[in-house]
DNA sequence: AAAGTGCACAACCGCCTCCAC
DNA sequence: TGTGGAGGCGGTTGTGCACTT
C-alpha cells in the first residue's frame, strides 16, 4: 500500500491559479485565518489541494512578500548562510523580510549557482574548483592524478565553455575603474576564447587545471590553491583558470563580492562540515581584526584612486586566503539557530 | 516573421517532522 | 509508546516570456 494523498486527485484543480481564486483563498483567509488548510479550500469553495492552497497563500498572497529583483545585499546574504547552512531555504528565507523559501531556492538556482560558478567557485562547498581538485588530487597516485584532471575537464568542460561565451557580461567591472579594467582584461584575454578556437581554450584551461593539480602539496604550503592564488606568484606560473580567475573575482567582481573562507579542516582531505560551526560561536577568534566571513559594503571600495584599488585588490587576496579564521563571522541571532 | 533556446518563477511531488490522540 | 494526519521542506517539473538565430 503507498502513502495516503493528501487529498483526492481527481477532484481537484491543478497548475496555474487564476485570480478568482486567488481572491477567494486570500478573502476566506482575512475572514477565518489559516487553521487548517485540509478544510480552507472546501469552505472557501475552491477545488484545491490544501496543501496547494497552503503553496499559494505562502508563496504568492500573503500580504507581507516581498515581489521582485533581489537587492545586493540580500544576495550575500543568502550565499553566505548558504555557505554554512547548504540548501536548508526556509532557515536562509527566515533571514530575509519578505522572501519565501521558494523565493530564495529560484533565485539560488537560477542566478547566484552560476555567478558563484563564474567566479570559479564551487556554489556546493564554496571553495574555488582548484581547491577541490587538489584536495582530491592529495589523496591519488601521480598516474591517477592526470586522470582526474581529465575527468574534471569533462565535468566542467561544457559549463565553462558557456560561461566563458555566453556569460562575459558577468566579469564585466563596474565603471570608472581602469585598473580594474586590466586586471579584468588579462583574464578575459587568458580564458574568453574567440568563437571559433573553442579547442585552444579548451587545452589552456586543461593544462591550468592539470597545473594546479599537480601543485605539489607538501611544497611550502599544504594548500596548493593558497600558494597559488596568494602568494604573488607570477602569472605565467599561476596560469590556470583557478589562479587567474582567483585573483581576478576579488578584484575585479565588485558588485558581488564573494570572499572564500578558510575552512581550518584543509589539509586533511576531509569535506567541510556544516556543524564544525558549533551553535553560539562565532568561529573567530581573531578580534579586531578584517574577517574572510565579513561582509563588504559595496561602498566600501567605490571611492578612492586607481593606485588604491589595485592595493585593494591585493590586500584582498591576503585576506582571503591568509586568515586563520575557520568559518564566516556570523550574526550572534544566527548562531543560536541550532544547525544539526 | 517564425522557430528555437534559455531563463525565471510558480507549482507540484514526495519525504520528513511534529503533535495530538 | 505507537499511529496517523497535518504541515513543513527541499527537489523537481511545467509554463510562459524574452531573447536569439
């Protein structure tokens, strides 16, 4: 025997809601509120589901939503809890006035997954894909580890081509900032194939990928993403997708601002896990100081010369990867929220 | 102008959790 | 303590619109 429906489906009316019943769910709603939802669509004459009609007042009617574009500053919001929460959306929406869970699960799966995955992270554990490819790549023999980076390549192969050819308006700087513009121009130089050499491409983000990988690990630094992507090194030395881009999403991705954390497990081979962020801590232990997990006001970069931006954009990439701090400073009303 | 494609959003499905009995 | 129903939740699908070819 399955599982009792939850109404008879043959009785009722499915797919788009017209505005008549809209009219009538949201009246019967002002009248009698949402007691039950099983007796709400029989008493307010309509031929729903409860469980639709629920869907509907929660997602559509109900007074207080919010409708529209997302602001910024909601945006970081949800990819920072994201970050630390996966796809738990109704936690993440409880954080936002106005937003349903619906709302912020389109809005991840529609827009935030690839601008995360333009700048070269990973929107699952929001570390940039090199990291993810070393730390696989730590645990492989070296004939293995060629394999993987072939393996990667066809993972990856088609959304960063669509990326690189379809999606360039998303590297774009904001105006007025020429330096910007360089940083911004080698790495599209780098990685923007022309239409018609796709292959070429294709081989440059091959070796990049099969450079990174092959980062010995236990060469300076246990993280081959943080020598690569933070130490100055040259850029014929760091000419992969990860290293360019690296630098370049930082400095260069001004209007989403996404700063990686430093996950403090690294090294070990073993995935972040949500609850390494133990209720009513802050993960910081490091008071006073500019935090990877802090949020940046978009002002905060807007003003200033050519020479202090490009200072900017370096001392961002210390920030990034050279902090002790384990996970993002979060808001103390977050924290108490228990993560199991 | 028409067909094809991609995108955003609404809605549905099925599993899970909570709670009354 | 076990059970069943209601509501909550996240994943997935459907649909309409805009844009491209």
């Amino acid at each position: 025997m399955g599982r009792i429906p939850c109404c008879e489906k043959e009785s009722v009316k499915r797919g788009q809601w017209t505005p008549e019943e809209d009219n009538k769910l949201a009246s019967y709603i002002a009248q009698h509120g949402t007691k039950n939802w099983r007796l709400i669509p029989k008493n307010a004459g309509l031929q729903r589901c409860g469980k639709s009609c629920r869907l509907r007042w929660t997602n559509y009617l109900r007074p207080d939503l919010k409708h529209g574009e997302f602001a910024e500053a909601e945006e970081q919001i949800i990819v920072k809890l994201h970050s630390v929460v996966g796809n738990r959306w109704s936690l993440i929406a409880a954080q936002l006035p106005g937003r349903t869970d619906n709302d912020v699960k389109n809005h991840w799966n529609t827009k935030l997954k690839k601008k995360l995955s333009g700048m070269g992270i990973d929107p699952v554990t929001h570390k940039p894909f090199s990291h993810l490819m070393a730390e696989i790549a730590t645990t492989l023999a070296p004939p293995q580890v060629a394999h993987l980076a072939e393996a990667a390549l066809g993972c990856f192969k088609d959304e960063m081509l669509h990326l690189l050819t379809k999606k360039r308006i998303d590297f774009s700087p904001p105006s007025g900032s020429s330096t910007q513009h360089m940083i911004m121009d080698t790495a599209v130089q780098n990685f923007i194939p022309s239409d018609d050499n796709n292959d070429r491409t294709i081989q440059r983000i091959k070796l990049g990928l099969s450079r990174a990988i092959m980062q010995d690990p236990n060469n300076g630094s246990d993280k081959s993403w943080d020598v690569m992507m933070s130490s100055g090194l040259a850029d014929h030395q760091v000419d992969g997708f990860a290293g360019t881009m690296g630098r370049t999403y930082q400095a260069v991705v001004d209007e989403f601002r996404y700063d990686v954390p430093n996950y403090g497990n690294e090294g070990e081979g073993s995935g972040w896990s949500p609850s390494m962020c133990t209720a009513g801590s802050t993960c910081n232990d490091v008071p006073g100081e500019q935090l990877p997990g802090q949020l940046h006001e978009k002002g905060d970069e807007d003003e200033g010369d050519e020479e202090e931006i490009a200072k900017d954009a370096r001392k961002g990439d210390e920030m990034l990867f050279g902090s002790e701090c384990m996970l993002w400073d979060l808001p103390d009303d977050l924290t108490r929220i228990p993560i199991v």
